[in-house]
C-alpha cells in the first residue's frame, strides 16, 4: 500500500472515531504538544484544507510525524471540533479553514 494512501486510511479510521476516547475540550493525547497540533494545522492548511490521497504525503512531509502520531492528532482535532471526516479524508475546519 502507498504510504499517502495508508496515511489516509489511518486519519479516516480516527476521524470516525476509531481510537482514542474524548469530549470536545480534551487535554492534548500524550505524546503531542500544541507545537505539534500547530504545526499540523499549518500543514493541513498549506495543503489546501481538505486533506486526501494527494495532500497526505504532503502533510507527512511538513510535519516529519508518523501514521500514528497524525492519526492521532486528526483524532484530537475531530473530537474538539476542529476537523471532519470526508469520503477520502477530512478537512480542518478552523482558523483560516473555517470558511475554506
């Protein structure tokens, strides 16, 4: 399997809800900073928001994070209610994406 496509399969398993359990508002997952989910976010936003096949390796690469740790922060960020799932993805939903 390509990696962009497991990257994808894995960040839409965890935005569904597979995973971690958590309420809007949650501390941040061990093992991530706000540094992280803020890097994170500025690389889903420079990939244009909605995050498929052909941006995952783009966040990959900006970010320098694993499969789990990504998966992990989309997680993080759907549960906050900051991103959503897609068919083949999610899309960040906050700061400059909000309206994207």
């Amino acid at each position: 399997m390509k990696p962009a496509v497991a990257l994808l399969a894995a960040l839409t398993l965890t935005a569904c809800g597979a995973g971690l359990d958590g309420v809007p508002g949650q501390t941040l997952p061990d093992g991530v900073t706000e540094q992280d989910v803020a890097l994170f976010k500025t690389a889903a936003t420079q990939a244009g928001c909605v995050i498929g096949p052909a941006q995952a390796d783009q966040v990959r690469a900006a970010t320098g994070f694993d499969t789990a740790k990504l998966s992990i922060i989309t997680q993080y960020l759907t549960l906050a209610g900051e991103s959503t799932p897609t068919d083949s993805g999610f899309r960040l939903t906050s700061g400059s994406c909000a309206n994207a």
